[in-house]
C-alpha cells in the first residue's frame, strides 16, 4: 500500500515536531523549510501522486515541489544526518502497510 499525502505529512510532522499549518505555511525557518522540503522528497518518492498534486496538498506550485526534491536528493548525499532521518521515515512509512487491517480469505 502506498502512503497518502497526509499520512507523510503526519510522519514528517511527528519527526521535525511541525505541524501542517507550518509545513504549507510561507515560514522559512531552517527546521520548518526542511521539513517541507524532505516531505515533498518523501511525497514524490513514495507515492505516485504528480508534482501539482504534491504541490496542492502543500499548497506550492509545482516549481517549488521539483526544486525540494532536487535539493533534498542533491543533499542527503553529503548530509549522513539528512539521509537517516529520510530512510527512518521510509521504514515508518513502509510499516504503514502492516497497519492494514488483514485481508479475509474469502476477500482475496
């Protein structure tokens, strides 16, 4: 299963303690700006949701949405810190699967 927009937005949240009134807000702080930008990564990443949907969702254009994703992919190559708490947020977003209710076996 595939994450949704909020359920990243919710894990990214929890992990840079923002709220998503910040994440879509016009606030450049070092830690709000990071969070955005590595929720956007995330959202084009691990979903199949356009670079306009992503950008709707945090309320960005898609220039924007495109520019965090080259800029979160170009700096997780130098920045050991950045990379883990992607990949931690990868695993958390992976294990959203096991959340699933399980599937009956006559529903299969």
């Amino acid at each position: 299963m595939t994450p949704t927009l909020p359920q990243i937005a919710a894990a990214v949240e929890r992990v840079y303690s923002v709220t998503l009134a910040q994440l879509r807000r016009l606030e450049k702080t070092e830690n709000v700006s990071e969070a955005r930008q590595v929720a956007m990564f995330l959202a084009r990443e691990r979903t199949t949701e356009t670079w306009e949907a992503i950008g709707t969702f945090f309320e960005r254009d898609r220039t924007t949405v495109h520019h965090a994703h080259r800029a979160i992919f170009e700096r997780k190559v130098e920045d050991r810190k950045l990379r883990q708490t992607i990949e931690a947020l990868a695993l958390a977003l992976d294990g959203l699967r096991h959340l699933s209710p399980p599937v009956a076996l006559g529903d299969a």
